[in-house]
C-alpha cells in the first residue's frame, strides 16, 4: 500500500503567504484546501493551482464556521488583513477574523484531531523597547491607538491558541513572523517593499515616513516558507520568532532599490504614522536551535527577484 494522502487547510489561502504554502504543500504531496474571502486575498494567486486534482478552493468567510467533512491533518490559519493600509481599512472585519476566525479555526482543528498552525507577528511586540526582540520579551503596544485592530487581534490569537493547548491538548503552533517580501506581494499592499518597487518602477517619488531611520529587518518569502513548514512538523508549542535578523533602516533600503530598478526616482518624507514602531529585529535562536532553520536568500537577491515579478506586472497601466 502506498502513503496516505495527508490533507493541509491553510485558511488566508489566496493571499501573499497563503498562496506560497498552498504551493509548498502541494508540491510536497499534499492535499490542500485554501479558505478565503478574498478582500485582500487575490485569486489570480492560485489560479494556477486550480489545475491540480490535489487542490481545492473554498471562498468563505472563516469567521464563520467551517465545515469540511474530510479528514484534516494540519490546519494553517493565515486569515487576516496583514498591512496596516488593510487593516486600517477593514479594522473590524481584522478584529473578527483574529477572535471568531481563530476560534473557528481551532475548533476545526479539535474536532479534526489535526496540528493547528497560527500565524502571529512580530507586531505582537508593538514599538518595542529592547532590540532584538526575544519571544520572552512581552511587548509594548497601545492597545487603543489604530494599529491595535491588527496587534491586539494577533496576541488575542495567541493566547487562544495556548489555551487550547492547555485545555484540550491540542498540537499547537505559533510563529512570529516577521516583515516578509516576495513574488505575489500585490502593488497597492502598502507595506514598505512593494510601495518601493512600485514608486520606483513607475518613475514616482519614493515615500518615506518619519526621517528614516526606523529599522527593518526583511525576510524573503521562500525562506519563511521554509521555516514555516519545519515548525508545522516541530514538537514545539510555544510562539517562534521567523525572520530575517539582518537589520537595516528604511532610508537603507530606499536607496537600494533606487539602485536595483535604475530609478531616478526622488525620496520623499511624508510624518511617521502613530504608533510605528522605531525598531524591528528578530531574536531567531530558538528557530535555530529546534528548527536548524535561519533565511538563506540574501536581501539583493531576493529583492531582484520580487523587482522581477512587479516588472512583470501591468503597473500603472489602464485596462
């Protein structure tokens, strides 16, 4: 007899990170269902995936209950608006997806039987007062300024997971992933690469909050992929810093993407939004100690590779 086929539900299936592990898993033999409700999901994501018998799309709120009949062996929740234009947009459907979605998503994985992935974030740190940040650090967020709807969603997440583990042992998985970029980042996400390359592709003046010296430090999308699937299949349960630790500021990477693209483009600086945070660092040894995992791609690399995939794009263009 051969291997049974195990099942992945990777909820947030269509977005950015979501649709990079729908393709992993897949390619790794897999079955895999995406969940998502596509307001800031993109379907042209996994068009290309609809092609395999093994791949199977599910447009839904996760919010609401999900009901799957199939055996389910690895529930993966990465739902939820992740840039701050998106969950400034949609702060209460990002507070939900946070609460009910987590919960649904955890109750699916309890009646499944199945290890429980959840997607958390460094912005559980908030504007940190200690660099790098370690996962014992417990943060320092304002829990009412407009950043909140997205931080505090995520620590809430968190500590139902944990509870869940507690109460009803279940295999739970939490990793703090930190700023990442890559193929399929759309345009308009708003986060600091993508508003880059598109700037400077199209001949615009690159903005820049604040002076620029806040830092960053940018993981690429296949290394977290990586890393990802090695917590997924890890004895851990407590929260796991993903990222890249190599720090740079803003103003850093502005210049080397003007250098990347051959833009001519201006630097702008427009105020720095409330409440963003003056330093963002990965403490990634626990990563390395249980996973044997740390990023490979290089930031030029990597950075080459999603100029690439945005020059390929119809940028600015009519249709």
């Amino acid at each position: 007899m051969g291997k049974k086929i195990q099942t992945v539900l990777i909820t947030g299936g269509a977005g950015f990170l979501g649709s990079h592990l729908c393709e992993y898993f897949l390619g790794k033999g897999y079955r895999v269902i995406g969940v998502d409700n596509l307001i800031t999901g993109c379907e042209a994501n996994v068009r290309h995936l609809l092609r395999q018998k093994k791949f199977f799309f599910l447009r839904q709120d996760v919010s609401t209950p999900l009901r799957v009949k199939e055996k389910i062996h690895f529930v993966l929740h990465f739902a939820s608006p992740a840039s701050p234009p998106d969950y400034l947009k949609y702060p209460i459907e990002t507070m939900k997806v946070g609460a009910f979605g987590t919960y649904e998503a955890l109750s699916l994985a309890k009646d499944k039987g199945s290890v429980f992935f959840l997607a958390s974030t460094s912005e559980v740190y908030g504007d940190p007062e200690v660099n790098p940040q370690p996962e014992s650090y417990w943060g320092h967020v304002n829990s009412v300024g407009p950043r909140s709807v997205y931080d505090e969603a995520k620590r809430f997440a968190e500590a139902l997971a944990m509870s869940y583990w507690r109460e009803h042992r279940l295999d739970v998985k939490i990793a703090r992933i930190f700023n990442t970029y890559g193929e399929r980042m759309r345009p308009e996400d708003g986060r600091v690469i993508p508003n880059f390359i598109s700037q400077a592709i199209q001949g615009k003046p690159l903005t820049v909050y604040g002076d620029g010296s806040q830092t960053r430090s940018y993981c690429y999308v296949g290394d977290l992929v990586e890393g990802i699937a090695r917590l997924v299949h890890s004895s851990l349960h407590q929260p796991v810093n993903l990222g890249n630790p190599n720090e740079m500021t803003v103003l850093e990477l502005a210049e080397m993407i003007l250098k990347l693209t051959g833009a001519r483009s201006k630097i702008i600086r427009r105020p720095l939004p409330i409440d963003d945070p003056k330093r963002r660092r990965p403490d990634i040894r626990l990563a390395k100690k249980f996973l044997h995992w740390t990023p490979k791609v290089a930031l030029r690399e990597g950075l080459s590779r999603t100029i690439a995939y945005f020059r390929s794009q119809t940028l600015g263009k009519k249709p």
